[in-house]
C-alpha cells in the first residue's frame, strides 16, 4: 500500500537518522535451509510494527538477528544509523544500542522474587560486589508503579513470580526492559497462551511503550490482537516480506483477507 516515512531521530552527538532499524537484503541459513531469503526491514522512531506470519514464517529469526543471538550470513543491518558487523553483533551490543526482547517463554526466574527478576543478570552492586537490595526494591517498586500500572500484588517487590498471572508477567518483562532505557522493545508472541482478559492487559502495556515515546516490535501469528496497538504491518511467509502495509489505509477484516491471499501455497 501506501508510501512509509519515519521522523529524524536526534542522537547523542547530533548524528541524524530516520530508522532505529533497517535491514537490507539480509540473508540468514541454518545449514542447508535458508531461514531468511533477501529480506528488507524497518523500524522507525516511536511506532509499533507488527510482525506477521505463521509458525516457519522467518518471524522468531528476524528478531533473533535484530538482538544479535544469530548472525545475519547476507546483506546489510544498520541500527541507530550504525553499520552492524555480523561477526562483533551480541546480545550485549544490542543492550548498547537500545534494543530488549521479551520472548515468549519471558524468561523469568519462576522461583524468585519480583524486584529479582527485573535486574536478573544486571545486579546493582557496591565496591565489594555486593548487591544492593534495598536500591533494587526500591527501584523495582517505581518500575511496577510507574512503568507499568501496577498495583496490589503486582507492586510488592518481594512478590514471587509465580504468584503472578500470564499478563502479570508479561508486564514485568516489558517494565525491565522499559527500565534499561530501551529505545525497541521486541516482543515474541506476547500473548500466547492467556486469557481475554489477561490479553488486554499486555495489550494496554504494549500502548504504553508508544505513550513513552519507544518503538515495539510485536511478533504474532494472531491478527486480531495485533492490529489494535500497531501503526503497520509486515507480512511474512517462508523466510520472505509478502506484505507491507499501513494501519490508516486497511481495517482488521482486509488486513486478514489480504493475509490469506499472499501466504496460499504457489
């Protein structure tokens, strides 16, 4: 459909650029199989594209380049402007750059306490290597509240996780990554698996990472949760964009429609 365009992004130094994210061309195989077959991408300054694609699509090894655990084998990545070696790209590059994922597993310590989880391998330590736990709770509390909304349960520190509900948890993956300051914040299938109601409460935090002037990457298979909270959309089948489109320009029921036709078996 319609022409995209993104606003500049101002960064540190007064470096200009008009995407967080672009791909071009990008190539991805595991062995024989080709994962991801030319693809191009992009992500601009506060605005929420939803992924979309059945299982096999290419979806999870898009973002799984996007965060540095897999290395692209083709083709050019730029973040923040910033040309992306494939060789140097990590996971800790991409905590550099503004970039967390919240994958659908979550990955939270099920056994721990809240305000545990949200500095989980990012510990707040003094001279000794000590942590300090006064400061993480102190902190984990302004994140529930202050971040995400919550209250009850949800806003005491030392809450347990499992003592929490699917869309509970979902949000305290999205507050920690809301914590450290990211600029993307990818999410795999963040609703999967939960109830209407608890749906709407990932949904409502998915908003409040626009309303915080951030970008999301949201992956899913379900059109129907997506299209709420997204500005666009791209389609993907078979490791290939069949589909791009723009949220003012198609309803939920084209946009379905159109899913349909560009991902029938050739």
């Amino acid at each position: 459909m319609g022409g995209l365009s993104w606003p500049l992004l101002v960064l540190g130094g007064g470096k200009i650029v008009d995407k967080l994210v672009e791909m071009k061309n990008i190539h991805k195989y595991y062995g024989r199989l080709k994962a991801l077959k030319g693809i191009d991408f992009s992500v601009g300054d506060n605005e929420i594209v939803g992924v979309l694609g059945d299982n096999g699509a290419g979806k999870s090894t898009l973002i799984k380049i996007i965060t540095g655990l897999h290395a692209f084998r083709e083709g050019e990545m730029y973040i923040k402007g910033e040309k992306i070696n494939p060789r140097h790209y990590s996971v800790k590059k991409a905590h550099q750059l503004g970039i967390e994922t919240v994958y659908q597993e979550q990955a939270l310590a099920e056994k721990q306490a809240l305000w545990r989880n949200i500095f989980l391998g990012r510990q707040k330590t003094n001279a000794l290597g000590f942590i300090k736990v006064k400061e993480e709770k102190e902190e984990t509390e302004k994140v529930m509240r202050e971040l995400m909304g919550f209250t009850g349960i949800g806003a005491n520190p030392d809450s347990n996780i499992k003592t929490l509900s699917g869309g509970e948890k979902q949000g305290v993956a999205i507050g920690r990554a809301m914590y450290f300051d990211a600029d993307l914040v990818i999410l795999d299938e963040p609703t999967m698996a939960l109830s209407l109601q608890e749906v709407d409460k990932v949904l409502n935090f998915i908003e409040s990472i626009k309303t915080r002037g951030k970008s999301c990457v949201y992956i899913s298979h379900n059109i129907s949760n997506v299209y709420p909270v997204s500005d666009r959309f791209v389609a993907m089948d078979r490791g290939k964009v069949v589909g791009r489109y723009n949220k003012d320009e198609i309803s939920l029921d084209q946009l379905n429609e159109e899913l349909i036709s560009v991902t029938k078996v050739k």
